[in-house]
C-alpha cells in the first residue's frame, strides 16, 4: 500500500505514470479497514495485539479485511481520471484471469468477485488529480479463522456499536481448485493478468535498467566480511578488519576469498576448502546487516512506473543474489541473475546478454553499478554505464578510471535518464 501510494504520488508531482501499471504483493498478517470506516467498529483490537496483527487504514473506500499470507493483493495505477471505467475495467479483468486458471468467477454490484456465491476477492479504488488507483485482496489460502475473529468487534464493543460493514461467505481459492502455493498462484494470476488488454503498453519502445547488486542496490559488505571472516576462522586462516572489506569484494565469492588468504595460500583447493564454510554461514546470515541504499526503493519503484523492466547482474552466486533480491525487493525486478555454472562473470558480458535475450531488449537500455568491474561489463555489452558513487569504489577512483557519468545519489538517475 506504501508503494501505491508513493506512485500516486509521483504521478500527480510529476506526472510519471503515462502508462498503466500493475503488481502483486503478499504482507505479513494484517487488518486493512477502509478511509471512511471507524476503526474500533471494525476491528477486535484485543485479538489483533495478542496475535501479533498488524492494523493499518488505506486510501481507498471499501470495507474492513484480513490480509495474511495466503492473500494475493494487487493493485493497479492507471493515468487515467475516469476512476469507475478504470475501476469496472479492473474488476472484469480479474474475474476473467480467474476464469482463465478454471475458476467460475463472477462479479458483483458490490464490486466483489464471487466464486459459487462466496466471496474470493474484494476491491477498492481511490483517485488522484492525475489518475486512479485500484487494490484487491485475493483469497487464496488465507487463515478464514484468523479472518474472522481479526475483524470481527469483541462482545463489549459490539454493545456499544453497530457492527458497519456486511459480512459476506468467503472461500479460499485454493479450496475450490488447488494450484500449488500461494507463490505458484501468483505466478500464474500474473501472467494472466498481464495477457489482458488492461495492461497491455503501447507500442514504446522497451526501456530498462540493469542494476549490480551489492555496492549498488545493497551494502551488503558487513554480512559477507563476517561470512568470509567465518570460513577462515573455521579454516585456520587470519581474518580481517571489516573496514578491508570493500576492497577486497566485486568478482565473486572465489575471488573475494581468494584475495582474503594469506600469500602462498591462494590456490584453488584452499579456495575451495574455505568456501564450503562460506557458503552455508551466508545463507543463513546474508540478511542480518544488509539494508538498500537510501533512495534507492523509491528510485525502482518511479523507475517502475515509468515503464522500464528492471533487472539485477550479479557476480554473486545464484541462490544468494535471489534470496537477497527478493527478500528487499519483492516483486520489483523482472528477472535476476547471479553467477551460474558454465557462465562466465562479470566483466564478461553473457550475464547482460542473457538478460536482455530473456526480456527481448532491445531499444533503450542502461547499466547501473558502483565498481570498475562494472564498467568494464557494460563497456563489453556496448551499453551506457552510470557509475554510483555510495559503494564499495571511492568516487575519486571512479573519476580517475575514467567514468564519465557519475551519480551520488539515487535520484539523480532519474535527472540523468
């Protein structure tokens, strides 16, 4: 919802959003009461606290509802002013993508979607002076009994108030046709959803942006110094000041343990040796001090909007750069790659390559990174390079490599592109 809400936003400041724009996004469990809706009304306080349910209220109108991680929320920007064509529009749309993944889906004047007279799917929308904005809550395989003790007044406060909204029969999707995990029915309502007219772009040509990862999007130099410190502890190895790291990071896992081995220790079987330490205590603890640079949400999320495909190329290993990716940036990127067996890394240029084949680039591109590695690979791809100042390669290194185009904040990318 912050999301939505920043978009509607940047739209109405700048104008960004000139074409339509949707996502989907799954939140911890939560109580989502309407703007006109009288919080205490709506709400068992008692039960949210002692479960641990967050409470929030939105922009839009629309009842009271549960949220956990059995629902699928989406949510739709349109640049358009004519909120309730927008709004019928939406709501045909997702009753026609549950049709489509065999569910005898149905709307309603109340602007649900019904599934054998239960309910499955409420919406809202609100507008903006320079568009509107359209939400949904789909029910796939949500807790129905947290759903109702969550928002249903406790007897005390059912004495003193009227209870305002209608409670209607639900059902979870998953109940009437199982389509795996709430994950694999994201997947799927998505692809759905995008094959629709609603969303279908107009014939600009494709922009996007391919970001490294670590030094870029994340400092991520705390969680690996204390991993690579780990493995060598673990190995009999002298470690090092955390403070080294950052010059120590920047062609992969290998290289980086490489270069953190004493002299006369860097062969590749005590590479190897000191890797399989590595690798199991970053998985557990790649999250623990990494954070996004500042700006650096809001920057994807106008990026985002403005229609670019969004992609992460990373010299870290695969699992790492999806799981760290996704864990900050869910449902932001359209593909991420990391290192792969048989794939060359950076500064190699395949990893840029197969990004593009695999989002049909063509058209207007760019490569965002905070290293000389990083320019090196863009210069290979024949791509535009913008340097970042805020990572792991000092700025006067950057300038004294050569770099030409060199931001020191997020937001000036936006000036730049």
């Amino acid at each position: 919802m912050h999301l939505e809400d920043y978009l509607a936003r940047e739209a109405e400041m700048v104008k960004t959003i000139e074409e339509p724009l949707f996502f989907t996004w799954i939140v911890e469990p939560t109580v989502i009461y309407g703007r006109h809706q009288c919080r205490e009304q709506e709400v068992n306080e008692a039960y949210c606290a002692a479960h641990g349910v967050r409470v929030v209220q939105r922009q839009s109108g629309g009842g009271c509802v549960y949220a956990d991680r059995g629902n699928l929320m989406v949510s739709y920007v349109s640049p358009s002013t004519h909120s309730q064509e927008v709004f019928d529009l939406f709501l045909r749309t997702l009753s026609e993508a549950l049709q489509r993944l065999g569910y005898e889906a149905v709307t309603t004047a109340h602007n649900d979607i019904l599934v054998g007279e239960r309910k499955v799917c409420g919406t809202a929308c609100y507008t903006t002076p320079t568009g509107t904005v359209v939400h949904a809550s789909m029910l796939y395989d949500v807790n129905l009994e947290a759903l109702e003790q969550a928002i249903t007044p406790s007897a005390d406060k059912l004495a003193k108030h009227a209870v305002a909204s209608v409670r209607q029969r639900v059902r979870n999707l998953r109940d009437i046709r199982d389509l795996g995990d709430i994950e694999n029915f994201r997947t799927m309502i998505e692809k759905e959803i995008s094959n629709l007219q609603i969303f279908k772009s107009s014939n600009s040509k494709s922009k996007m942006a391919i970001f490294d990862l670590d030094g870029t999007l994340l400092n991520t130099i705390d969680d690996l110094g204390y991993a690579c410190n780990h493995a060598l502890e673990a190995c009999g190895y002298p470690t090092h000041a955390i403070e080294e790291y950052p010059r120590l990071v920047g062609n992969g896992v290998n290289k980086l343990i490489e270069r953190a081995l004493p002299e006369g220790q860097k062969d590749e079987e005590t590479v190897l040796r000191v890797r399989a330490h590595f690798v199991p205590y970053y998985d557990a603890h790649n999250c623990d001090y990494t954070r996004p640079y500042e700006g650096i949400p809001e920057l994807l999320a106008t990026l985002k909007a403005r229609g670019y495909k969004l992609a992460v190329a990373s010299n870290k290993y695969q699992a790492a750069t999806e799981k760290i990716v996704t864990h900050f940036f869910p449902g932001i990127f359209d593909i991420i790659l990391g290192e792969r067996t048989g794939v060359p890394r950076k500064p190699d240029p395949q990893i840029v390559w197969d990004i593009m084949h695999s989002l049909s680039g063509k058209g207007r591109s760019i490569y965002i990174g905070d290293s000389l590695v990083d320019r090196d690979t863009a210069a290979n791809a024949a791509l535009p390079f913008i340097a970042c100042s805020w990572g792991f390669v000092p700025r006067e290194q950057l300038v004294a490599a050569g770099c030409t185009t060199i931001i020191d904040h997020p937001t000036e990318l936006l000036n730049t592109l």
